[in-house]
C-alpha cells in the first residue's frame, strides 16, 4: 500500500534559490533567480513561506527564522553536467547527462543544417538563425513572414532549434508539421541534435505581435530508463501538465493537459485535487518563470508570477487530501537581471502533506532524482541513481 495516494509535483521552471558548487564552470557567479527578483519588487509569498522557503533561499527584506516551517526543505544541487529544461527533468526521473547537447548561440546553426530545413519547410526560405530573443526577432521579421511566407528560426541560450509562424497566414497544424519534420533532420546527426525543437506560432493584430500557448516542445526521446514508465507499468496514472509531455516525448504519460499560463497549469493540478482519484502522478510544469520573465530579463514580472504562485498554491494546499502529498523544485535557474540565458543555481525543494508532524529542513540534497526517488518509494518501483533517498525521513 502506497504511504500516499497521490502525489503532485510542481516544478517551477527557471526558479533557482543562488549559489552551488559549479556557478563558475558555467560563468554564472552571483546568479540568485529568486534574490534578485525579490529586490526588484518585494514577495507577496505567505503560504511558502509558511512551508519554509525562507530557510533556504534569501529573499529581500525577510530576517526572521521560521522556527516551525509546515513542509521538508531543502537545497538541491544538480549533478548533470547542463543547466537547461531536459537535463534538469530527465534527472528528476533517472538520467545522468554527461554531453549536453549541441548549442548554436555564437553562429546560429550551420548552412547544410539550413538547406535542408529549407526543404522540409516546403522550399520556403530561412530568415532570421541567430542566437535572439523570441519576441524581439519577431518584431523585426514578423510582417517578412506574413507577406512573404519566409520561415524564422532561431536558437536560445540553450540547446534550441525555434520555428516561428503565423497563425493566420501559416497555421498552427502546418507550423507543428515543419516542427516534426525539424527534429527528424535534427535527430539524423550528432552534431544537429539540438535537445529541443520548438513550434512558436503567433497572432498578429492591431500592429502587435503576440505569442500565444499553442507551441509544441519536440525533444529528444530519453536517453535511458525514467521513473515514468514504471509507474505506467505498474497502473498508475500520469498526468502530464504543460510542457511535461514534450519534455519527455510522451514516454512514461497517461494523460496530457498541454501548455498554458502557470496560473492555468496551477488550476489544472487544483481541479484534479479537489476529485477523489487515486493512483496518479499529476506533473506539472510551470514555464513562465523561464519564458516571460527569466529570458525576457524582466525581474519586475519574475517577482509578480513568484507571488501569483502562491496564491494558487494555497488553493492548492487547502484542496489536498490527508493521504496526498506536494513535492516542489525547479530544473534549473534563469536569474533576470543576468541576461537571457539560464543559469546554474541551487534549487528549492519543498515536500507537503498534511499528515506531516514535525516537518525540517532537510540540508543540501545531492542531485534532482532525490524527487523521483520520493516518488518511486511511495509507488514502490526501482529507485533512480541521481538523488538522495529520503523517503523514510518523510513522516
């Protein structure tokens, strides 16, 4: 019999809590997501608070201890050697990264690359291929793409091939089809093997260029055995909220609530709590903190979506069963007063059931598989090797 009946696991996308071992091997000293955010714009953030976020990540204008914090916490420092989506995710789930993928930030991707997405894009021409910021490029090629069909692409600071299209001139289905047919040439060499491709497609209206939540991640497969497909295996369900899918390309899911706002994500996992399901896994990510505001260098609106957070994280506590229980952690940091790229930080994690006595900090944990190992004690499946297990200090 499981300890608990089902277990929700939040990750906040880009949300690093500062220091650890190797900031200076990925040039990111000083890197503090959540600090800085909070000397940008104070936190309205009672709920973790009361978790005990505070005992382990500096936020402006908090001094006091919480002596009786009501969830474990703790810092996890990731083992891989990466500081982007699906290294941070597949840890969490078993996978060691060793090579990260291939980025093509200083460049923009190589010509016999272009040429052949060229093809595969119907002929149409590639404009753009640059290391860029997703809405600025899209400022300044938009109304190319619209009148003339050319086809943007670029990368982010991270291992990305981005395709942006138009909702109306191009359409969603036909964007999402040159996405797919992108990761089969991506996927063909090692050397083009970018981790994720991503459909980006837009409107256009009243001379304002929006984004909207109908892209696609398409990511390489796992490249090992993950903690999903045995719960699969062994009948329980997984659900899938945002991004989860995409970042491990349907593997190990059940069932898909796909992208959307983090406060849409958040009434997702809320809906689900307030049934009276059992078994289930529901895995949810939060992309916002990366995509609006870690990338966008907008610490201001990083602070804001820290504080929205908590409002639908105390529906969420208040809507969770005795026998459910709430795992919290991030894959990674995207510090916004940094520049756009992510950077390697420290990660909160939280861990909250109402049946919890005498919750503690928890120290430094080893590695983003500690979450997974939480998960696989409970649903009792094999165990992963990048984590800490402290499933029996849970009580």
């Amino acid at each position: 019999m499981a300890k608990f009946n089902r277990i929700f696991f939040i990750v906040t996308d880009g949300l690093g809590i500062g220091p650890e071992p190797r900031q200076s091997e990925f040039n990111d000293d000083g890197a503090n997501s959540m600090l800085h955010a909070s000397e940008a714009l104070p936190l309205e953030i009672p709920t973790w608070k009361k978790l005990g976020i505070t005992e382990v990540a500096k936020i402006s204008g908090h001094v006091a201890r919480n002596k009786s914090p009501l969830a474990y916490v703790g810092k996890i420092h990731e083992i891989s050697n990466g500081k982007d989506t699906l290294t941070g995710h597949w840890e969490m789930m078993g996978i060691y990264t060793e090579i990260p993928n291939p980025q093509f930030i200083e460049k923009g991707f190589p010509d016999d690359l272009v040429a052949e997405l060229s093809k595969a894009f119907d002929g149409r021409k590639i404009i753009g291929n640059r290391a860029a910021s997703g809405t600025v490029i899209l400022e300044e090629l938009g109304k190319q793409h619209i009148e003339k069909g050319d086809m943007i692409i670029y990368t982010s600071p991270d291992s990305t091939l981005q395709i942006i299209g138009d909702e109306k001139t191009l359409g969603v289905e036909k964007l999402t089809e040159y996405a797919k047919r992108a990761r089969k040439i991506c996927s063909s060499k090692p050397e083009w093997n970018v981790a994720r491709v991503i459909s980006r497609p837009f409107v256009y209206e009243n001379g304002k260029f929006t984004r909207t939540f109908n892209r696609h991640d398409f990511a390489n497969k796992p490249t090992g055995h993950i903690i999903l497909e045995d719960l699969v295996a062994k009948g329980i369900e997984v659900i899938g909220v945002g991004k989860i899918n995409d970042i491990f390309a349907g593997v190990g899911i059940s069932k898909v609530y796909g992208p959307a706002s983090d406060d849409e994500n958040m009434d997702v996992a809320i809906d689900i709590a307030s049934t009276n399901s059992k078994n289930q896994l529901v895995f949810v990510n939060l992309v916002q903190f990366d995509s609006h505001y870690g990338h966008r260098e907008d610490p201001v609106g990083y602070s804001e979506n820290i504080s929205r957070f908590d409002i639908k994280l105390t529906k969420l506590i208040n809507t969770l069963k005795t026998d459910d229980l709430l795992i919290m952690t991030s894959d990674h940091g995207n510090d916004p007063t940094m520049g756009t790229d992510h950077t390697r930080e420290a990660l909160p994690f939280t861990v909250f059931s109402k049946s919890f006595k005498k919750p503690k900090a928890l120290g430094i944990l080893n590695g983003l598989g500690t979450a997974g190992n939480i998960i696989a004690r409970n649903f009792e499946v094999p165990l992963c090797r990048t984590g800490d297990d402290i499933f029996d200090n849970l009580n």
